[in-house]
C-alpha cells in the first residue's frame, strides 16, 4: 500500500468514542464538551456556543451555570488510541455538537 493510500485511510477512519478531527460547524452552534479542560468550570458536559473557528482553537461561549456568558478557548487535543494494533496521533476537538429543546418563558 503507498505512502498516500495509508494517510487517506487514517484520514477517513472514524473511532468509536472519539470525536471527528474534522467538525463541520458554523458559527452560533452549540456544542458539549467531552473531556475536561478546567475543573469546575469546563467539564464534561459543559454546553457551550461556538462563535469564531480557527485551525487550531475554537472560541466559544459558555452556555451553563458556572462560568455562564464567559468566553473561552477550546484547542485542539492529541489523541492516541491505544487499543488498535498500529499506533498513530491524531488532533481532535473534545465536543459533539449539542441539540437542545428550548422552553418558552411565560
């Protein structure tokens, strides 16, 4: 197999219980954080709203309790599996995107 067949493979290989490395988002989507990055304020669970995209880092508004309306930086986080027979690293954002129902308040 050539050098360009394999990277395609590991390109479009999808994990279970990973995140895509890719996400497809526009802006004002929220998302859910599923790593934790800053005990108690962003853990897992936190529901945030994404609202500039870079290479590298997201930004984001937090949408929860704690640390509610401040905006933070979400990077970029290496991950390896370690329970696959080849070994290799991938960068990855640790949230899914979050679908929510909102109430009307009367």
């Amino acid at each position: 197999m050539g050098i360009n067949k394999k990277h395609h493979m590991l390109q479009h290989l999808r994990i279970v219980r990973a995140p895509s490395d890719k996400p497809r988002l526009n802006a004002a989507v929220p998302v859910l954080l599923i790593r934790n990055l800053d005990i108690p304020r962003l853990r897992n669970g936190t529901r945030s709203q994404i609202t500039h995209q870079g290479p590298n880092v997201m930004k984001a508004i937090v949408m929860t309790d704690i640390g509610r309306r401040e905006s933070i930086l979400i990077p970029r986080l290496p991950i390896m599996p370690k329970d696959l027979s080849s070994q290799f690293r991938r960068q990855q954002i640790p949230f899914k995107m979050s679908f929510t129902r909102l109430r009307a308040r009367y």
